[in-house]
C-alpha cells in the first residue's frame, strides 16, 4: 500500500512539474530569436563603438590642424600688419 502512495505522490509530482515545464519549452523559439536578435545589435554596437572611437581620433587631429593653421594664419596677419 504505501508503494502504491509513494509512486502516486512521484507520478503527481512529475506532473506537476512537466505542466510547468511545458510553457517554459513553448516560449524557447521566441526567446531564441530575441536572443539572436541580441547578439546582432551587440556585434552593430560594438562595430559603431569602434567607429566613434576612429571619429574622434580624427577630430582630435583635425582640432590640433585647426590650431596649427589658426598660429599660422595669425603670424601671416602679424607680418603684414609691419
């Protein structure tokens, strides 16, 4: 008798945890595809990190041409200012 009460309780419990399991396993496509989805913005904001990083090298270099010209073109005023 008490076999028979231990393999209901197993079996109960089997169930119950395979009705909770069920919605898990129905949404796994959908969280595969937003996982997906994911690592592809993840590889998009890595490649325009990596893009705004060369930006700004550049504008730092422009920033220091600009200054350069800018003593330049003040030296050239001073010269014809004598």
């Amino acid at each position: 008798m008490v076999k028979w009460i231990v393999l209901a309780v197993v079996l109960f419990a089997l169930l119950v945890l395979a009705l909770a399991v069920r919605p898990v396993l129905a949404r796994l496509p959908r969280l595969r595809r937003a996982a997906v989805a994911l690592q592809r913005r993840q590889t998009e904001a890595e490649a325009l990190r990596s893009t705004a990083e060369v930006l700004q090298q550049r504008a730092v270099t422009l920033q220091a041409q600009a200054a350069i010209t800018q003593e330049r073109l003040e030296l050239i005023k001073a010269k014809r200012g004598k």
